[in-house]
C-alpha cells in the first residue's frame, strides 16, 4: 500500500471520499462498544466462579495456623495469602503485607502515608515546598491521578523499548531532592506492553538518590499475565537487586489479583523492606482493624500456589489471545505501509498502544465515539491529560467478544485513515 505521505492532493481527496463512505456505513450500524478501560470480560470472570465454592456455611474457616478469619487478628493478612502474594512478586512472605481488593487503594495510602507522616521518620511532605514525581509516558491515568489529587509535581520521563529514561531518572533522582517518588509497571507495561530489560532494573536498583525519603513505586500489576506460553517477559526481581545494591528501603512492590479472580472482590499487597513494612503496619493499627480475611482464605484455597496461579492464567490468556490478535492482526493488514501510525504487539498485560500521527489522537478518539466505540480518552496515558503530541491512544481489547474486538478494530482503522488524510492534506 502506498503511504499517504506519499499521495498527490488528488490521490488523497480520492481516498477520503471513499473513506467518508464506509464511514457512513459504520454509522448506520449504531455499534456500542467498550474498548475504555481494562476489564476482564465474561468469559474470564466466569473461570473464577468456582471460588464461590471453596467456602460454605460449614467450612473449616481457620488458617493453616490455626487463626479464625471470621474474627480479629492477622493485621498483616493470613500466612497463606500472605505466601500466595509472595508467589507473584517473587520476594518472602515475611515483607508482604495483604490488604483488600484493590492495589490502587494502597499506593493511593502510601502517598497520602507519605505527605502527611513522611518516609520512615524523614519530614512529612506536605510541609516541604515542593514535591515531585517521575511518570514514565505513556504510563498509567490512575497513577498520575493520585499525585496529581495531592499536589505533587509530575515530570514526564519517556518510556522506550526496554523501560524508561535512564538518563533522565538518574539526573533527576541523583541531583534533586525535591523528586521523592517514580511510578512504574515494569512488566506489560500500562498501556505499550513492554517489560523493563535486566540493565534498567539494575540501574533502578544503583540509583543514589539526593531524598533519603525517594522511593520507587513499582506496580507489577501484570506480573503473570502472559498472552502466550512459549513467549513470555521475565523481570529482575526489583527488592532483591535494591539489598544487593544497598537499597533495600528504596522500593515499594504492588500486585493484585484484580484481573486473575475478581476485580471487585480480589486481593492485593504491598512487599517492601522489612523497615519499610514495619513503618507501615504502624499506621495500619490506627488505620484498620484489617482486611477481608474470609476473602483471602478464599483466594488461598481456590489458587494453592504458584502453580495453581499459573495455570489459571493459561486460561486467561486463551480467551484474551483472540481478542489481541484481531486488533494486531487488523492494525497490520490495514495499516501496514501507510505510515500513519505505529503499535508494539505486547507479549502479555491488558492493552495495545498505539501512535498516530502527532495532533491527530483527540479526533481519532472521537470520531470512534461517534461510531460507537469507546476509547480510552486521549491524553490519558500522561499526567495532567496532556499529550504534548497528541499522539498516544490505549487500546483496551479484554471487554469486548472476539466477535466485537474485530468490529471495533475496524472502526477504529477507519477512524485512523480519516483523520489521518484530513491531516495531510493540511499541508497540501
């Protein structure tokens, strides 16, 4: 196919005729699809409902210590899940601490934990003039908006192949003392898909921060969540690089079986130094009594271990293959060769990244709207909303039927085309 780059004026007006036509199609057809966030679909919450199960009215509901989780106690969540969390992250149990289902809530109080009683005894942020963060761009909307609801200054680190900046981070965190924080999803990442490479997880594990109060929030959401079984990313594991680099305080760790059982009703945890887990826990006295523990014991004797993660997550990536493949496959047959975007397909995670031609996200965006399509909103992917280049938009494939992921992918092809000669011929 010829690139657009290279049409006449003529070829192009040509080109967009016949698009506006098949657009007019697409609109007679009233779709409703949801391709906005990353939720798993029926299908996948379906694998899960067997859980239910596990525990009834006549159910042994003591721990494999002996504790009641009907009761008090466990602050730090019960042995066993505190083991099966470890499992994902890959750290011991003994620096998990178990909470409820949602991972977000956690690196939303350990910021809030942060501004208000500071670090392990350093001054508490909110009486500090300034206070900044890294975002690796294209990063995650939910973590820009937790910094952002408090104030904190968000700089934008560019996100490449095998992870962020180095460069960058390293001149920011080694020279101002103002930069007390970095997001990261160092593994499938939100939204490109890519996984930080051996060398940059070093790097993150070598930096000599100027804040004895700086940590890395490193957000392994998508620690198991490979699309397939003979090709999959592998991560150094951040806690055991940061000890041997004599950084043990420096990093939080975060996971969550959000997208493994249920998203409403799942479990997540936090890992870090034994020092840092310590700090925690002594607001969590005042904080909560503590989490759903039925809730853990449940999870526990659903998934065992490891291996009972893993294979469950095999399920998972069957159903989601599909649904990925139909947009990378359609992104490749009707886009390949233009030059009017580009994609990474991702070995696993929840999205598809996509770049179009600089100033053209915003009207892509609404133009699938209008067709019935819902995206992610253009900008999101970077603090504040703003895409300096108007150019990244995350593609969310998970929600959607097979059937439906291909419809949408159409459409979303469609849109890219049509905006994308509007915008050549500009500059004709």
């Amino acid at each position: 196919m010829k690139a657009y780059k290279d049409m006449t004026k003529d070829e192009l007006l040509s080109l967009k005729a016949a698009l506006e036509e098949e657009y007019k199609i697409a609109e007679a057809k009233g779709l409703k699809l949801n391709m906005a966030r990353g939720k798993p679909g029926f299908s996948q919450l379906a694998l899960t409902m067997p859980m239910l199960d596990v525990i009834n009215s006549q159910s042994d509901m003591r721990t494999m210590l002996g504790n009641d989780t009907r009761n008090y106690g466990d602050l730090d969540g019960i042995g066993e899940c505190r083991r099966l969390m470890a499992n994902i992250l890959g750290v011991p149990k003994d620096n998990v601490i178990v909470c409820g289902n949602s991972s977000l809530n956690i690196m939303y109080d350990t910021v809030s934990r942060s501004m208000i009683h500071g670090v392990n005894g350093s001054t508490p942020w909110c009486k500090l003039d300034k206070v900044k963060f890294l975002c690796p761009v294209p990063g995650y909307d939910r973590h820009f908006k937790i910094t952002e609801t408090f104030g904190i200054e968000m700089i934008n680190i560019p996100l490449y192949d095998d992870g962020p900046d180095m460069d960058m981070v390293e001149q920011y965190v080694n020279n101002d003392d103002s930069v007390k924080g970095i997001w990261c999803v160092p593994k499938y990442s939100n939204p490109t898909g890519i996984s930080y490479s051996d060398e940059v997880v070093r790097r993150f594990a070598n930096l000599k921060p100027a804040a004895t109060d700086f940590r890395i929030y490193w957000d392994n959401a998508y620690a198991i969540h490979h699309l397939y079984k003979e090709t999959q990313d592998n991560i150094l594991n951040i806690l055991s690089e940061c000890e041997k680099a004599g950084n043990p305080d420096m990093v939080y760790m975060f996971t969550s079986t959000s997208k493994i059982s249920f998203p409403g009703s799942g479990v997540s945890a936090i890992a870090s130094s034994l020092k840092n887990v310590d700090f925690i826990e002594s607001y969590m006295t005042v904080q909560t009594i503590g989490h759903d523990k039925i809730n853990q014991l449940r999870h526990s004797r659903f998934f065992k271990d490891i291996d009972g993660l893993n294979a469950h997550m095999e399920l998972h990536a069957n159903l989601l293959r599909p649904k990925f493949e139909a947009v990378l496959t359609t992104l490749e047959n009707e886009l390949g060769g233009l030059e009017i975007g580009s994609w990474i397909k991702p070995r696993g995670g929840y999205f598809i990244s996509f770049n179009a031609l600089p100033g053209c996200a915003k009207a892509i965006v609404a133009k699938c709207k209008d067709l019935g399509v819902e995206l992610t909103g253009a900008g999101a992917t970077f603090p504040y909303g703003k895409d300096p280049e108007d150019s990244n938009i995350r593609i969310a494939p998970t929600f959607p039927s097979p059937e439906e992921m291909d419809e949408a992918a159409k459409i979303f092809v469609l849109c890219v085309k049509l905006v994308s000669v509007d915008k050549m011929l500009e500059g004709k």
